[in-house]
C-alpha cells in the first residue's frame, strides 16, 4: 500500500473525535433528563389534529385554525432558539422514554384517524365548497409531511407492530417501499455514490429527484429479491414484502374508490406525490454534497457524525421528533429520537436555517447552490485538509464506477478529453478490465528501475497494438460478437470501437504510445469497424429488397481524409465514397443512400469520428466508369485533394474490384479536372501566419500546413512517374520521394521528422487537451501527459523544439519552391 493511501486512512480516522461514533458517545453540551417537563414539547405537533378535524367539520373560518398553526411554527422556531443539550443514552433506561414513545404512536394514531375523517368530509359529506376542500387538502398535505418523520421512527423500532405501524403510515401516502429502502439502502450506502439519496455536490434537486425516485423502486426490490434468494426462497412468496406494501396501498386506493370514485383516486395520487416530494426534498438536503472516502483497501470509511447536515433548531426538533439530529440517527440508526445527540459544528456539518427553511431553498437550484456550495467546500477543507483536488469525487464517472476512483483521478488529473469522455460514458473505464489493456498494463515496481519500466510499457503497447492486433484480428474479434438487426449492429460495432480508442488513448495519455504510433491503430480500427458494419448491413439489405434478385455486381467503399491516411486522431471527419461495378444502377443507388444512413447512425457518439452533420448530403453512388468519368470532367479541386487520402474499406475479397479503383483513383489524380486549380492551392503560401507555438502548429510557417501542402504538390506532380508517391501518410510521400530521387534525401528526412513531430504534437492535444488552447494556462498533470505524448520529458522543451523546427522545415520548404516553380509551367500542359 502507497504512503499516501496510508495517509488518507490515517486522516480518516483521526477526524473522528474520541466517543464519537457508536453506542458509548457520551452526551454533548449538558444532559437532559427524561422527565414529564422533557418529554412534554414533543405532543406540541399533536395540537394540529383537533384544529384539522374542526377544519373538516365546519370549513370556512376554522380552515384558518391549522393554517395559523403552520404560520406559526417558523416564528416559534426563532422565539425558543437552539438546543445542544444531549438525553444521556448510556444512564437512560428504555422505561422512561413511554412518554416520547406515546406521542410518536398518538400522532399515527390521529394521523389515520384524521386522514381518513378528511377524506369522508370531501370525498362523502360533500359539505365543502370547491375551495374549502382544496384549501383542506393542502394543509392535510402540510400534515402529511411529518408521515414520513413519524413512519421512519417507527420503521427504526424493534417491536413488529410498531414497525408494521410505520408501514402503514407510509402507505397512506403512497409510499410503504420506503421501510426497505432507508433501511437496508441508505444506511449501508449513505454518502457513497451507490446511495442515489445522497445527492452529490453541484447536482441540483430537479436533477436528483427522478433518479432518487427511480433508484428507490429499484433497489428496493433488489434487496428483498437478494434476501429471499439467500434464503432459497422465490420472489413471488408470502415473506416478500413487497405483498405487504401493496395490500396496504390498495386498501388506501380501494377506500378511496369507494368514496369518491376514479376521479378522487387521480387526485389522491396527486396528494401523496406532494408529499413524497417534501420527503425527497428533506432527503436531498440531509446529506447534500457530502462523501465518504474511498479508503486503499476498496472499502469506504465509515459513517461518521461529518456525513450529515445538522441544525439545532428548538422547535423544529420539537414538532419533528429531532429529525435534524440526523448525524447521530447514522451512527445510531435504532437509537429513539430522544436519545439523538447533537453533534456540534466540530463534529458535524451545520445548517445555516433549520432543515424547513433549508427545503424552501433547495427548489431554486441558484440560491441553493450560492448558499451550499461554499459550505461544502469549508466541510471538505475542515474534515478532509489532505485531499486538494475533488474533481474525480464530483465526477459522473465515479458515481457510476467508484470502484475504478484511482484511474479516474489519473484520467481526471491528466486529460481534460478523456475526463470528457468517462463523465459522458462511464462505462468506458470497464474496458481498462480487459485483458487486452490489463495485460499490457504493467505495475509499479516490477523492474529494476523507472526507466526500465517506461521502455517496457511502451514496447508491450507498440507490440501489440502496431503488429499483433491488425486489421484481421479487428475483424475477427468484431464477427464475433452477436447482434440482431441494423440498429442493433451499428450500436455494437459503436461500442467496441469505441473501446479500444479509450484504450489506444489511455496508452497516449501515459506515453506508452505516441500519437503518430497511434494514428495506424486508429485508421486500421476505422477500417475494421466500417467494413463488419457495412458487410452486415449490405447483407441485410439483400435479403429484405426486391431488388436484389436481379442485382449483378458489387459495390466498393472509399474512405477518406485522415481516418484513411494513418493520422487519424479521435474527432476525425468521416467520410466514405461508394462505387460500384455491376446492374442495375437503381439497386446500388438505393444501397449506397442505405449504407451512408448506417454510417451517419455510425458517427453518433462515437469517440473516433466526428458525427456527420444532418446538413451534409451523401456523395452521390456512381459506378466505376462515373467516377473516373466524374473526376475526369467535372471534378473540382477539394474532391481531387480528398482522393489523395483514401482506403478502400469495403469492398468483396478477392473480386480484383479493388485493383481497379486503386487505377481509377491513380487515372484520376494525375489526370483530373481540378488537377490545376489544386496544384494553385497546395502552391499558395500564406503572408500573415501566425509565429511559432503550441498553438499554431497548424498555420505557422513550416507548421503542419504548408508541409501537408507541399508533400500533397509532390504527389500531384510526380505520381504519373512513381506511383509509390500515392501513399497515405505526409511522411512516407517525404521518405518516398527522397529515395526516389525526387528531392533531397537529408531535406526530405528532416521534413519527415518535423512533419512526425507536429502530428504528434497535434494529437496529444487532440487525444489530452481536447479544445482549442488559446493560451490559456494548462494543469502540470495536463502539460506532463502532452510532453510525454510527444516524447519528451519535460513540456517547458516544447516551445524551443517548435520554434527550430519550424525555422528549419520552412528553410527546406524554401528548397522546395524552384521544384514547385519549374514544374508548374509543365503542369500547366497537362489534361484539364
């Protein structure tokens, strides 16, 4: 275990106060004595039934009776102050607690009994007016609130019939589920990112409440379904539960059927959701933005009085039965509420209001947040001083995969893109599980020294990812996983495409790979991803169109730019021409419009490609003899220059269909309509560009720019003499036309050189940072992963590496101009 990991236990542990947690916490700030006088405040909430059924009675003026009462309330809170005197747990006896125990079970008792006498005085007696029983029903929904305080007491204690008693509260809003999913989901995951009511910091409570809502149902069932399965028991029998809850629910719909029939069962459900409302809200503030930390050993601390807000409110705990002594009811969980302790604000987070005022505030996620957000940072800087960086705890990647927070810190810490991605999709940080990854994922120690282990790693990732794993076994790997339909086809290829551009991106971010090494990989991932996909959908499409029977021939796929050169880079455009060779046209028309769909479903959240714009149209499918006839005539200079970057990606093995687009593509580039119009272009030096930097790689002089530039002019002019020329990439056309004699050797190495450094240079922003700089200041962890990317190890060498090389490639680009201007007037004689 790391120094570090061990410090992180240490402090832990050492924020907790001597008796601060478990049954031998002593009491704080004074002792209470568990006398009449104590017990006493807490039947103040018991004076809202009688002044709610006169209301039920009589209507009019005595609606004002609870409607005061609730008025009220806030100005109390204010007039008897605070209380931090604690009951003492350890000298009281359970005997003399009847009291505090008869007010919980007094207030279910009149809750139903007043609930119910409501209900009839609406629903049957018809005695209101139209406002008098919606003024009714919404201060028995202001009643209703305490259910859930009285109900989650009651579900805490030993005795069965107090507990089903609770249940039966908490169906009358509509909501028994409750007394398993506080219990057994929110006590043993509280403030971890399993507990969906814990709500995270910067998360505001519109965003939490479905998710909370629909992790409750679904965890609930979980949980009972697991426990009978432990027993051997199936989930349908009698000891489930979930039977209990829903007779109790039902008897309350059925009671209300009866009374007022379907239309009082719709607005009854509609009460209870008001109510299951105030309780989510209670829930969300309880806990806001609070976490326990992920101790070296996998497990999380355990719940301290530090993961609860608190608030010391008099009254408030009077009416609520102590509900905002909600810290010691965590460390405590059967404790009885009189017993609750308050932890003070050195032990436990406090409340700015008490917990009614903190609900009214967290419905506007602004001033929540301008309140909460502050107060969170102060919690984790006062609990937490050794933790300086939250983002991997505030992140959606470890909400949803906190076992995987070391590789989320890294990620977090070095690459703002990647960071990107694992937020947007946390199910990428599951492809690190792979042998593939893990295997090449050598540990910390394993060699004799650091330089040992750095060469090891980026052999092992060169290995396999530039030799062993091809486009053949991408394709073998890819035929075999199953999927049913198009649809389903292109989302499978999607997904294990993109996992393996994390894992290629993971190795760039750690220098185990450098971009230009990487680029291969990402064409030939390309390649492999495009070809299984468009085979299946071209063999689903056979099969379902009438066309097809008459259908002789193939059809061919071009892809273009850098996905097809080996510079591609994730964000990549993508772009593929279909030809075809056979009859009749208006079947390879129809499949050509049928694959491009597939390929624009294709692009969507795909981490290689950018996603194809709904604007742009489909290149038009042309036969073989239209293509070359196309190009020929009419083809214009951008056209020209995307065929100089292509790969044929699909098209029927062995056919020799390939052969002859490889001749057309050679035809048209040396003979093509826009052939002079091109050459004028990749001839053209901008004055105005930009000095040399990080962030002008691109346009600088002698920058990335020019030497694609001039090496695409040395294709155009010289492929009709070296067909070698027609390679992908800019630095093999540099080695190739230097070893043909086409230019000089050491000026085209030096051009090759710099052409691998800013490609590299390029992608690691591309793949780490992810945006435009804009010189703005970039992390240490950010600036380490980019220098390493590059081959370097430290960043501050970059910008005098640039600014040489950029010198120098633009001296040898100058070599290059009487080449240019001598060929020029030669190629003004060529075909147009």
């Amino acid at each position: 275990m790391r120094s570090s990991a061990w410090l992180e236990v240490v402090m832990a542990i050492g924020n907790v106060e001597p008796g601060g947690v478990g049954a031998g916490a002593g009491p704080r700030g004074g002792i209470i004595e568990p006398t009449i006088w104590a017990a006493l405040p807490y039947f103040i909430s018991l004076m809202v039934f009688p002044l709610m059924l006169l209301a039920a009675t009589f209507g009019g003026w005595w609606l004002l009776g609870p409607a005061v009462y609730f008025m009220l309330a806030g100005w109390f809170d204010k007039l008897f102050g605070t209380e931090t005197r604690n009951m003492d747990p350890e000298a009281t006896l359970e005997s003399q607690l009847i009291l505090y125990k008869l007010a919980i079970w007094a207030w279910a008792i009149l809750w139903l009994v007043t609930f119910v006498y409501a209900l009839w005085q609406i629903l049957v007696v018809g005695h209101l007016a139209l406002w008098e029983s919606l003024l009714l029903a919404i201060l028995l929904a202001l009643v209703g609130q305490a259910v859930f305080i009285a109900g989650h007491e009651l579900i805490h204690q030993r005795a069965l019939w107090e507990r089903r008693l609770g249940e039966l509260l908490l169906a009358s809003v509509s909501y028994p589920i409750y007394a398993t999913e506080h219990i057994y989901v929110h006590h043993a995951l509280v403030c971890t990112p399993a507990d969906h009511g814990t709500a995270i910091k910067g998360q505001s409570f519109w965003q939490y409440l479905p998710k909370d809502l629909a992790a409750s149902m679904r965890e609930s069932w979980r949980f009972e379904c697991a426990r009978l399965s432990r027993r051997h028991l199936p989930v349908w029998h009698y000891s489930n539960p979930f039977w209990r809850y829903g007779l109790m629910m039902g008897g309350w719909y059925l009671l209300v059927y009866w009374m007022g029939g379907a239309w009082a069962v719709l607005v009854f459900a509609l009460f209870c959701s008001g109510i299951i409302l105030s309780m989510k809200i209670i829930n969300y503030v309880q806990h806001y933005g609070l976490q326990r930390i992920r101790l070296p050993n996998g497990r999380f601390e355990r719940v301290a009085p530090r993961h609860s807000w608190s608030a010391a409110s008099k009254f408030t705990n009077w009416i609520y039965y102590n509900m905002q002594r909600h810290a010691d009811h965590h460390i405590e969980a059967t404790r009885y509420y009189p017993l609750l302790q308050h932890h003070g604000e050195e032990e436990s987070p406090q409340m700015p209001k008490n917990y009614s005022e903190m609900a009214g505030l967290a419905v506007s996620p602004k001033r929540w947040f301008e309140v909460m957000d502050p107060m969170v940072e102060a919690w984790r800087a006062r609990f937490y001083p050794h933790i300086s960086d939250w983002s991997a705890y505030d992140s959606a990647a470890f909400v949803a995969r906190p076992e995987s927070i070391e590789r989320i810190q890294e990620i977090l810490g070095a690459s703002p893109r990647l960071a990107e991605w694992i937020n947007a999709a946390p199910e990428l940080l599951d492809c690190l599980e792979d042998r593939e990854f893990t295997d090449l994922d050598l540990p910390d120690g394993f060699g004799p020294d650091t330089g040992f282990e750095t060469i090891a790693r980026k052999g092992l990732a060169r290995l396999y990812w530039t030799h062993e794993f091809g486009v053949l076994e991408m394709t073998e790997q890819l035929a075999e996983l199953p999927a049913q339909g198009e649809r389903e086809k292109v989302e499978t290829v999607r997904n294990w495409l993109n996992d393996k551009v994390f894992q290629v991106s993971m190795h760039v971010m750690r220098g185990s790979l450098s971009p230009v090494e990487a680029g291969p990989v990402f064409t030939n991932l390309a390649q492999a991803s495009i070809s299984v996909l468009l085979a299946a959908v071209e063999d689903e499409y056979r099969s379902t169109s009438r066309r097809a029977r008459r259908a002789r021939g193939e059809v061919a796929g071009l892809l273009l730019g850098d996905a097809a050169s080996g510079e591609a880079v994730p964000g990549c455009e993508l772009e593929v021409v279909f030809v075809y060779q056979g009859t009749p046209p208006e079947y390879f028309r129809a499949l050509g419009a049928r694959l491009h769909n597939a390929l624009r479903s294709f692009s969507r959240e795909n981490l290689l490609f950018a996603e194809i714009p709904r604007t742009r149209e489909a290149t038009p499918v042309r036969s073989l003899e239209e293509f070359t006839e196309h190009h020929r005539t009419a083809g214009t200079a951008n056209e020209l220059h995307a065929l100089m970057q292509a790969r044929c990606v699909f098209a029927l093995v062995g056919s020799g269909f390939e052969v002859h687009l490889d001749k057309a593509r050679c035809e048209v580039l040396t003979h093509g309509a826009g052939r002079l119009e091109l050459l004028d272009k990749l001839s053209a030096v901008t004055d105005d560009a930009p000095g040399p930097g990080l962030v002008s790689i691109e346009d600088m002089h002698g920058g990335l720019h020019e030497l694609e530039h001039a090496a695409r002019w040395v294709q155009l002019t010289h492929a009709e003499d070296a067909l070698t020329l027609l390679v992908s990439d800019t630095a093999s056309v540099y080695e190739t036309a230097g070893g043909c004699g086409l230019m000089d050797e050491e000026v085209a190495a030096r051009l090759a050189e710099a052409t691998r450094l800013w490609r590299n240079i390029h992608g690691a922003l591309q793949m780490v940072v992810g945006y435009p700089l804009d010189g703005e200041a970039l992390d240490p962890k950010v600036k380490a992963a980019i220098a390493r990317a590059c081959g370097y190890d430290d960043f501050d060498e970059l910008p005098e590496v640039i600014r040489e090389t950029a010198s120098r490639s633009a001296l040898d680009l100058g070599a290059l101009e009487s080449m240019r201007g001598s060929d020029s007037d030669a190629s003004q004689d060529a075909p147009g």
